[in-house]
C-alpha cells in the first residue's frame, strides 16, 4: 500500500495564525503540527520508502524542516485543486519513486485532527481490501450534529464492512442536514480516498474526459502544463460519478479543524469551558470563549461565546457560530491590496525564518533566525546597506573577500553593493538583529549569485 500526504492547501479558515505564506497543515497543535500528525498516521499503513507528501514548491523547506531531509516530497508546480494533486502524485510516484500504478493508494488530507491512530490504521486497512478488487473506496465519519459546511454521503447496501454509495449531498442548508441526521444512513465526506493508482486514473479519463490530455501526456510535459489543468477537487471530478465507489464508516473520531468554533471543540477546555492559548492574560466573568495571543496580554471581561486571536498584525473577534465567515473578511482584505491576507510577520525561507520588528520609509529592523548548518544565499542590494548583530550562536559572515566569525554582541557593517551572506556554523539556532538603512528596504532589492535552493538571479 502507498500513501500520498496531501499537504498542498493554502487555507485560510484558520487565519490569521493559518496564511497562505503559512498555511494550517504546519501549525502546532498539543505538541505537533498537522503534518506531523498526518505523516506519522501515514507511517502506520506504509513504510517510509511508500509514503510521500504532495505539497506546492512554495512548501517544500516547510515540509522538510517538519519532517526531515529523508521524506519523500511530490512537489506540484501549481496550486490546481485534489484532481491534479492525484494524477501528478500517480505519475511522478511511478517514474520518481517506482511505485507501481497497480498497487493500492491511499490518499489522505494533512489538516485533520484524527484520534486515535491505530484505529485509523484499520478502517484505511479494512478500505484497502475492498480497492484491491477494483473499488474507489471513501472514509465516511458518521455524522454528530446537522453540520451545514460539510459534504454529506448518503450511502445503500451494506456489503459487511462498507456501504455502497447512493449519492453525494453537498453542503446543505441546516434543516437539510438535520433531516438526514435524523433519517440515518448519511456520513461526513473525510476526503480520504483509498484505490488503486491505475484505477484512479482510468476512471478520471473515462469521467471527466478534460483530465484525459494531461493524464496521457509524457510526464515533462504534464509539468510544463500543470497550470492548465481544470481546479477541480477529486470529489467532483471522480467519487460523485463513479459507479466503482464503496464507504467504509470510520470507528475513529475526526474534525477537519475547518474554523475557529471547530478548533474550540477539540481543545482543552478550562472549569467556565474556556479555551486560552499563547500569553497568559486575565478573563472575567468570560465563558465558552476562545482566547489567543501571540504578543499582546489578553483582557477579556463579560463576554461569553466570543473568539479572540491577537497575533503581532492582526486582531480577529468573531462571535463564536460566526466563524466560517473568516473566509470572507479575508477575501476582503486581499480585494484591499492589504499584504497581511497572505504574509504572516514571521517569513519563512528554506534556511529558517525572519520577522520584522519596524520599518520606515528609510530603514528597517529584523530578527533572522537561521537553523543550524544552514545558509543564507551569497547576496547584495543595491540601495541599501545592512548592519548584523548576533544575539545568540555563532555566525560565519562572508562580506566581500573577508569572512569572520562572530558571536553573541559582536557585530558586522555590509555596504551595499557588496557581496555577503550569513551561514550557521554552530550546534544552536542563530539569532540576529538585521538593520537595515537606504533609500529602498524592500525584499525584491536582493540579488542572488549563489544559492544552495537554486534560488539564483544572476
């Protein structure tokens, strides 16, 4: 059995801790991130030379910082929706990784909080007898409340361990939903999928005959033209018009986490039903609230059913039951032009991350964060000029012809138009305070000459 952790979404229910520069599948959550969750569930039904991750370029050092330099990565050359992470993850999978297109895959979203593990292990194992013999086979979570944002699976014959499907009901409206919670026989789609990689892949063709060119095409040319794939999920494009699809109902409790009010129902929760997270702050006559912050302390006093997430840019109160329309003031946002939709202050770059503590018309000032053993790419700017002072570890600095060491409270000048970088040499993580004065403080003032994540402008 092979298994595809998908790891492509750029999700925003969750915002703003969950941006697109920063997206839910790598936020922590008790201890470890989504990801981490997924792929260590993953591990359970495959070895690790059978399990890949599908994510976007864009994520690639994400993943592997999370995860290590040892997993395997499916990276897609765009975002286009789950029927093209699947074809692609088939076909690179098979030329890249050997896995044979008749073996059974399972593919399995990264942002869901599934519990426990071993249970899970054997319903996809209990799915896979069943795409053994041919079937498209889904995980069905039976349902616990009318939710109204979710896809519903209405399910027929009872074939003694799954179900055959009847058909698919797409997010309905709530006295809809408590209908078919009251008639039976309806489950929450999971959006995990298990068949056969060949299976997958015919029925796409003989379905949705505008997959067919890009599933037939040399692999090359598959990535040259990934950007003109229709954006369709698999649920559209496949599960809803198969005659092949089969549900197995979960034993194992889920939440896809999809927004705020889902997030508070999973979390531990205080004695007046509280959830507080980030600074400790003060919360009177507050009840049934959730409260995050990651900078400022949080007063709360005589609200009930409210959530609050302060991060350093962006505050968000939202009553709770309201939650799913977060979406929405994002798309706002990004309408406005407003760079906080997407970027989060912390930036992440394949050697660790930085994040602006000010910045004016003429200067700006930054934390870098660099992981041990890495590198910064041999750069230079040619309207401003840097000043690096190391606050904690040891860095190796490159300015021109020179290289020095320097450790914590010593400091380097960088003119600009000269060449320079910056490379952890220690055991610990390196910390520096970037300052940076010109006439021009922005990102795209940098010139690449060598990198070690082919990044190279010149």
């Amino acid at each position: 059995m092979k298994t595809v952790v998908l790891c492509g979404g750029g999700g925003t229910r969750l915002f703003p801790l969950s941006r697109e520069s920063y997206p839910k599948q790598f936020l922590e959550f008790k201890g470890k991130s989504f990801l981490q969750r997924a792929y260590n569930r993953a591990l359970l039904l495959s070895s690790e030379s059978d399990v890949a991750v599908s994510t976007n370029k864009k994520y690639f050092f994400l993943v592997r910082h999370q995860l290590g330099e040892g997993v395997h990565l499916i990276l897609e050359p765009a975002m286009r929706n789950t029927t093209a992470a699947f074809i692609y993850a088939i076909r690179k999978a098979e030329k890249d990784l050997g896995w044979d297109v008749d073996d059974v895959f399972v593919f399995m979203p990264t942002d869901h909080l599934i519990e426990p593990d071993d249970a899970f292990a054997e319903d996809v194992k209990k799915a896979a007898s069943f795409a053994q013999e041919g079937r498209v086979v889904v995980i069905g979570i039976p349902p616990t409340e009318p939710k109204t944002g979710f896809g519903y699976i209405k399910v027929g014959k009872d074939l003694s361990g799954a179900y055959e499907v009847v058909c698919f009901v797409e997010k309905p409206k709530r006295d809809v939903a408590k209908r078919m919670l009251e008639e039976g026989g309806h489950f929450w789609n999971s959006g995990i999928y298990i068949a056969k990689g060949r299976v997958i892949l015919e029925e796409l063709s003989r379905l949705s005959p505008e997959f067919s060119p890009f599933i037939d095409m040399p692999l090359k040319e598959l990535e040259d033209r990934f950007g003109e794939i229709p954006s369709l999920a698999i649920d559209y494009s496949l599960a809803e018009r198969t005659d092949k699809l089969v549900m197995v109902p979960a034993s194992f409790s889920w939440s896809d986490v999809g927004s705020w009010d889902a997030y508070y129902e999973v979390s531990d929760k205080d004695a007046l039903e509280n959830v507080v997270s980030g600074r400790e702050g003060v919360l009177i006559d507050t009840r049934r609230s959730l409260v995050i912050s990651e900078d400022a302390i949080p007063i709360v006093v005589g609200v009930d059913d409210i959530v609050v997430v302060n991060t350093k840019d962006v505050l968000l109160v939202v009553k709770k039951g309201e939650s799913q329309r977060v979406r929405d003031a994002v798309e706002l946002l990004k309408n406005k032009g407003v760079p906080e939709a997407s970027l989060h202050k912390r930036v992440y770059r394949p050697w660790g991350y930085y994040e602006e503590l000010l910045k004016s018309d003429r200067f700006r000032v930054k934390k870098v964060h660099v992981y041990p053993g890495k590198r910064l790419s041999l750069q230079m700017h040619h309207h401003r000029s840097e000043h690096w002072v190391v606050v904690k570890g040891t860095a190796k600095v490159t300015v021109g012809d020179k290289e020095v060491f320097l450790h914590e409270n010593e400091s380097v000048y960088v003119p600009k138009s000269v060449l320079h970088r910056i490379e952890n040499v220690g055991k610990i993580p390196l910390e520096i305070v970037e300052v940076q004065t010109g006439e021009y403080v922005e990102e795209d003032d940098i010139i690449r000459v060598e990198d070690d994540w082919g990044r190279k402008d010149s």
